[in-house]
C-alpha cells in the first residue's frame, strides 16, 4: 500500500497554490473597483491528526443487579465498576483514546442498552468486565469471551430480519434500504470479520495477563452467546477478571493495586490491539 508522508503532502498541496488552482481562482467574484487584495501568502493547512480511538468499557451489571457476590459478600458491580474507572484513567492518560462507560454509576443498563450506546456511539472497540462465581470455591482465575460462532450467525440473521433495521448502519452501508438477502449478507459478512478481530483482541489479553502475572484460567479463551458481545462492527471481549466464589480472588479482586494491575494489562491489551505496544508508556 502506497502511504504518503505528511510532507509529501504538504508538498503537493503548496505547489498547487502555488500554480495558481487554488479554489479562490475557479470562483466567479462579482466586479469590484477597488484594486483586488493580494491574495495571502500561502500556508498549507496543516493536516488532521487521526481520530483518537474510541474505546467503550462495559462494567457489567449494575443498580439493581449487583452480579456475583463474594464469599465475603463482595458484590461484581462494585469490583468491575472500580476496574473500569481505573482502566478509562489508564486510557486516558496516554492522551490516545477516547473512553466511554456504559454505566458510570451504580445503575442498571440492560444488555441490548449497552450495545446499543456502542454502536451509537461509533465505538472502536467494546470491553466488557465481570467477575465470576463457580459452585467449586477452588476455581479461580481469569477468562475471556467472545461470540461463539453459533451465536454469531443467529446474531447476523436476527439483526439483519429485524423489523427496526431501517436506521441501522453496517460498514457504512444502510440495511433500511437493502433487500432481505443483501442485509443479512452484509451484516454476516461484518459480523465474520469483527469476530475475527474480537478473537484477536481475546489472545491479546490472555498474552497480556500471562505476561503481568494475572493467574489465568485453563483454556483462557472461551466463546460464548453474550448479548453484550453482539455489535455487528465493533470488535468485542468480556473479561471475567477472576472468581468471587474463591476467597483468594475475591480478596484480590477488591484490592486497589491488583486492580490498577489488571487496568494497566487491559489497557496494554487494547495498545497492542491497535499496533501500538512500542510506545506504551511507563507507568
Ligand atoms: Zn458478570
């Protein structure tokens, strides 16, 4: 692929003014008697810096739903509402991203309302976090979801059938004004490609916590039907962060610096995502 340097660009765009096809040239001014201003001295515009990166994370439960609960009574919407708060401060202070929060505050959001404000809000990325509970209080560990592939499909064909797709859009293509058949292949077609992404995004953070010492579950990487997962164009993980039926991981999970630990891997995570974990800054 052919990329051009910013002064390769600002190159061509002087010599056109320069030359005179500047857009002042081409329009017809109306006739005026006084002598016509020189025209100012050419300075190319300085070119748009790229979009930062809007990242949406996803603190599950909420309000009336507190998740989980701990052997000591910890409750999932406090433990992953504190993460998220920590992981957007992450983000944000490498002045690289953009970070929205599905709640931020303890109240309840409905599954399909969460990836609703993604797609609204043109999110590049959606990361969802729990923490788990297992009927075995020795399980411990964390884990990461994506869409399972049969959920994937019955996803794209529920979307792409449903009645209210008028407005929706899919790889910038409005489903409202395609046929039955065209929708659904471009939303399966969307689906496909964000899976593979998301599947990406999932090994990143299982690297990403095996490096930072995050004790992991067998098998990592798991794929499962979550509603929250399901935006045809947005890459997506949930990250269930460890289990609160285990007294070692409810106790680590309320621990601040172990949650600082797993926002600083998280963020790194969503860094190497987006090719960028050379110039990931020292904490
Ligand atoms: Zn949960």
């Amino acid at each position: 692929m052919a990329v051009l340097s910013r002064r390769d660009v600002l190159g061509a765009l002087t010599s056109v003014t320069a030359s005179g096809l500047g857009v002042g040239s081409v329009r017809a001014e109306p006739a005026k008697k006084s002598l016509p201003r020189p025209p100012p001295p050419s300075k190319p515009k300085p070119l748009p810096l790229p979009k930062p990166r809007l990242i949406m994370i996803d603190p599950g439960h909420g309000g009336r739903d507190p998740g989980a609960l701990g052997v000591r009574g910890t409750q999932e919407k406090s433990v992953v509402i504190a993460v998220a708060r920590e992981l957007q401060r992450e983000l944000l202070a490498g002045g690289r991203y953009r970070v929205l929060l599905t709640r931020s505050s303890d109240s309840y959001v409905a599954l399909r309302e969460r990836v609703a404000r993604a797609q609204e809000a043109k999110a590049d990325l959606f990361l969802s976090l729990h923490a788990d509970s297992h009927s075995d209080s020795d399980v411990r560990g964390a884990s990461v979801y994506t869409l399972s592939e049969d959920a994937t499909d019955r996803e794209a064909a529920a979307l792409a059938a449903r009645e209210n797709r008028a407005d929706m859009v899919v790889s910038g293509v409005r489903l409202g004004d395609q046929s039955d058949v065209v929708a659904r292949t471009l939303v399966a077609m969307s689906q496909r490609g964000t899976v593979n992404d998301s599947r990406k995004f999932a090994d990143t953070i299982v690297q990403t916590f095996g490096k930072n010492g995050v004790r992991l579950l067998p098998r990592t990487h798991r794929q499962a039907g979550f509603a929250v997962l399901t935006s045809p164009d947005i890459p997506a993980a949930l990250v269930e962060m460890g289990y609160l039926s285990n007294p070692q991981d409810e106790k680590l999970l309320t621990v601040r610096q172990h949650q600082q630990a797993l926002a600083r891997a998280l963020r790194a995570s969503v860094d190497a995502h987006f090719g960028a974990a050379v110039a990931t800054r020292k904490a």
